[in-house]
C-alpha cells in the first residue's frame, strides 16, 4: 500500500486550529472535524485534492474538545462515514457530561471564559467505539496503520499511527506561541488543558520509540520525533494541573460560573 497524504486543513488562521485527511489513492480518512461549523472549511480543502466528502471513508475523532469534535455529526451525515472514538470520552461525545479542564497555562482560565472551549457541538454516538488495549487496522478504509488508545490529554485520547512514520496525534502535544502561530512552530509546548502530563509523557515516548518520525497535531506542528521526545522528557516533572469547570446557573445574572475544583 502506497504512502497515503497527510493534508492539513486549517480551522483558526495560523496553525491556531486544525484537523487532518489522510488521503489515498481512491479515499481518505479524516481525523479531527473541527469546531462546530467546520464541514465546509473540510469540504473545500478535500476538493483542492480531487476528493470530496463522500470519498471519506472514517471519521476518527482524537478527543472530546469541540475544537476535535464539534463537526463530526455533521460529518458523518454528509459523508455516510462511520465515527470513530474512545470510549473514555463517550460521556461528552453524547452530552451526557460537562468536561473539566486542566490548564496548564496562566491564561487558561481567560480562555475558558471566553466560551471558546466550550462551545456546544452537536451530540453523537460513534459508530466505532475503542477501548482500553484495542486498536484498529485502517487498512481497509484506505490508509496502512492503525488508531489506538493514548491517554493523558483526555481519559478518551486516541492517535494514529501510519507505517510511513506519521503520527497524528490530537492534543498531546503542541507547538509555537500562543497554539500554532507564526514563531517558534519548531517548538514543543504544552496544549491548553492536559489531564496527566506524565501518562501524555509515557504515551509520547512509545510512540517515536514505535519508529514515528513526525507528529502531526491539533494546534501547530508537524515536529520530529527528537523534539517530540525532548518534550516528554520534560513533562515528567510537570507540576499537577489546575481543574475547572461550569456549575450551574446562580446568583442575580442566572449566569454559570466557571471554578477552580478540589481534588
């Protein structure tokens, strides 16, 4: 099997956001949808490479974020592909749960605040739903590698891996100022929220010790395998997130208030 193109589809301008196809030579594979909204951004980029959405043929969704997971329902309608997710995160694909987020930056919480993170998408069942120890092939959708379960970011992280040494990763890592940008893209950071830094370190690790050579991820990249690895070095001495999260609606406004949660 040829080695199929990895083209990044750009969602936020500068790297800030971006989802991936993973195109053959006659389908592709999309991993991320983007936020919700996304699908005509997707639809454009799959026809600058002689594809459209019903040549999609999975939809892999790396995590629960809405910037991952906001357009996947809309997705799997145009393209009659099947969704395929982590089991771990299935209480946010439905909306059966509000996420918590670790942040690991100083403005994280301003971020929350915004509303950006927390955009509501479309809730969903994935078609296709991985657990704990199980991969799959994705050779017959196309593409010579396969999806397994790397959790840190999420409980629910999932990544690919292709035999041409790429990575696609979702959030396990980032890169350049700010998420993306147009300086030091070349740089590893941490993303916005971070479940566990030291199983994200270990999932890293396996994954440029399992021969991956360039890592393509949600907010910046791609990077090689050797700042990759530098990276996951220093995420074992990462202090423990902060955790927020909504409550419910209180006091005059009605409003719900992000908070800073105990253990």
């Amino acid at each position: 099997m040829t080695h199929p193109l990895i083209v990044t589809i750009p969602i936020v301008p500068l790297g800030i956001v971006h989802c991936h196809a993973i195109v053959g030579p006659t389908s592709c594979i999309l991993v991320d949808t983007g936020t919700p909204g996304s699908e005509h951004k997707i639809e454009r980029a799959l026809r600058k490479q002689g594809r459209g959405l019903r040549d999609v043929k999975l939809i892999i969704v790396t995590h629960a974020h809405t910037d991952h997971a906001g357009s996947a329902a809309r997705l799997r309608e145009l393209t009659g592909a099947p969704i395929l997710a982590h089991a771990g995160d299935i209480d946010y694909y439905e909306r059966r749960k509000e996420m918590t987020y670790c942040v690991t930056h100083a403005w994280g919480p301003l971020f929350l605040r915004s509303g950006l993170p927390t955009e509501p998408h479309r809730p969903f069942t994935p078609d296709l739903l991985l657990t704990d120890g199980a991969s799959v092939d994705l050779r017959p959708y196309g593409a010579d590698g396969t999806v397994r379960h790397t959790p840190g970011h999420t409980s629910g992280s999932l990544s690919v891996e292709l035999a041409s040494g790429d990575a696609l990763v979702g959030d396990l890592i980032a890169s350049g100022v700010l998420l993306g940008g147009v300086i030091r893209t070349g740089r590893a950071i941490r993303p916005p929220f971070e479940d566990d830094p030291a199983t994200v370190s270990a999932q890293l690790l396996d994954l440029v010790d399992a021969g991956m050579t360039r890592f393509h991820m949600g907010h910046g990249g791609p990077l090689p395998a050797a700042e990759v690895r530098r990276h996951a070095a220093t995420l074992k001495a990462a202090p423990p997130a902060r955790r927020y999260g909504y409550r419910g609606a209180d006091g005059v406004d009605g409003k719900r208030r992000l908070v800073e949660l105990g253990d």
